[in-house]
C-alpha cells in the first residue's frame, strides 16, 4: 500500500504529466496555425506578383522553421526541465504528422525526410532557447 504521502506525490507528478501534454498540444497547434498563416500570406504575395516563384520557394523555408523555431521555445518555456527533451517529443509529434500528410498526398522522398530532420533540430534548438529564457 502507498502512504498518503505517495499517493500526493504520485498526483502532482500525473498532474504536472497532463499540463505538459497540454502544453505540447498547445505548442502543436501554434506550429500548425504559424504555417497556415505564412502559407497563406505567401499565397496573397505570389497571386499579386510581389514574391517571384523562384524567391517563393526560399521564403516558404524560412518562414517554416521560424514557425518551428517559434513553436519550440514556446514548449521550452513551459516545460519544467530539460527542455530539449520536451523539444524531442514535440519534434517527434510533428514528424508523425507530416509524415501521415506525406504519405496520403504521396510527398515522401529524401529531400522531404532532410527536411523534416533539419525541422526537428530547429524545434530542439528552440526549446533549449525557450527554457533557458524561462531562468532569465
């Protein structure tokens, strides 16, 4: 049998687990509503002919990993330590998702798995930023 003790710290440990999920679902979601919003803006700039379809192409890569650069702080800033693992998980959730897109709209090739490690960096890297400005 667990003292009562235990049994309080086994709660907070189940709860801080469930505000951390949240947390990554949270950060998720800011990754996924970041990269609509550049794709949309980008769209509006190539239908009015202000971005070239050669420059596009440049732009749609930096404003991705800003967006998961952006997403990876945000998870570093609310994770309780070692934010890089936090940032691994959140990279590992956003890989699966992309990878489940690529396989229905038949995108998968090795510039895309590039890619999504070069994706995966950029979320690590920002949530080791992100909880390092959580100390400051």
């Amino acid at each position: 049998m667990h003292s009562k003790k235990q049994l309080t710290n086994i709660n907070l440990i189940g709860d801080l687990m469930n505000i951390v999920w949240q947390k990554t679902i949270k950060a998720t979601l800011l990754i996924i509503i970041l990269l609509l919003i550049s794709t949309l803006i980008l769209n509006i700039f190539y239908y009015l002919d202000i971005i070239s379809s050669n420059t596009i192409k440049y732009f749609k890569m930096i404003l991705s990993l800003l967006s998961f650069l952006i997403g990876g702080i945000y998870m570093g800033k609310n994770s309780p330590s070692k934010g890089y693992l936090y940032g691994l998980r959140l990279s590992l959730i956003m890989i699966v998702i992309m990878l489940i897109l690529g396989i229905i709209f038949n995108n998968i090739n090795l510039s895309r798995i590039l890619y999504y490690l070069i994706m995966s960096v950029c979320i690590t890297f920002g949530s080791m930023i992100g909880i390092n400005k959580k100390i400051l």
